[in-house]
C-alpha cells in the first residue's frame, strides 16, 4: 500500500476505517518511514480493541521515541463498555503471548485485567 499525506487526510475526513489488520499488514511491509507513520495514525483510529492486538505487534523498543509513544497511548486507551467478541480476545492473547516480556511494565496485567470485563 503507498500511502500519501493526502491520502492520509482523505481517508480521516471521510470517515473510512480500513482495518487494523490491513493497515497493520501495510506498515510492516512500508519501506518508507512517512508512509509508516500516516499508517500508524490511521491504526490508531481504529476501534480500540480491534486495533490492540496490532498495536501490540508493533511495539519495539528499538522504534523511534515518538513513534513508540504514540503505540503505548494507543494500547492504553481501551474503550470499557465495547463488547468483544472471543475471537478478539483470543487474537490479543496471542499477540501478548508472541510479545511476553518486551511490553512495558504492568501493560499486558493491565490488559489482562481489562479483558475479564468487556
């Protein structure tokens, strides 16, 4: 996917949602470092269990700083009175365990814990 910064706004003000998968599928496949961060915010805009398994996948210390913390607000934001089907649930329990020990301090607790109420 080459992605344009007027792409990028187009597809905000238009309200079109993609996928996380895709988009997620498309940043791991950019070479291009602007392609990769208009991706991101559009994967940040998904709904925000969809989005968390590939959030998760996506963190790495080694990214840019600003980049990373943009990943970590993104999975710390959870909407609480979404329903989540078991297949989302089961795709973000897999993410953590591909992701077990790299995650910051008490995130995958945290959302654990928040996966027993949703």
């Amino acid at each position: 996917m080459d992605l344009s910064k007027a792409a990028c706004i187009s597809i905000q003000k238009r309200g079109f949602y993609p996928g996380a998968e895709k988009l997620y599928c498309a940043y791991c496949s950019s070479e291009k470092e602007h392609q990769k961060r208009y991706l991101l915010h559009l994967l940040l805009r998904e709904n925000s269990w969809n989005r968390l398994p590939w959030l998760i996948r996506l963190y790495n210390e080694d990214l840019p700083e600003q980049e990373k913390q943009m990943i970590k607000g993104g999975i710390g934001c959870r909407f609480m009175y979404a329903r989540v089907s078991e297949m989302q649930k089961e795709e973000i329990c897999k993410a953590l365990k591909e992701k077990a020990g790299k995650l910051p301090k008490g995130m995958e607790e945290e959302i654990c814990y928040d996966m027993k109420f949703v």
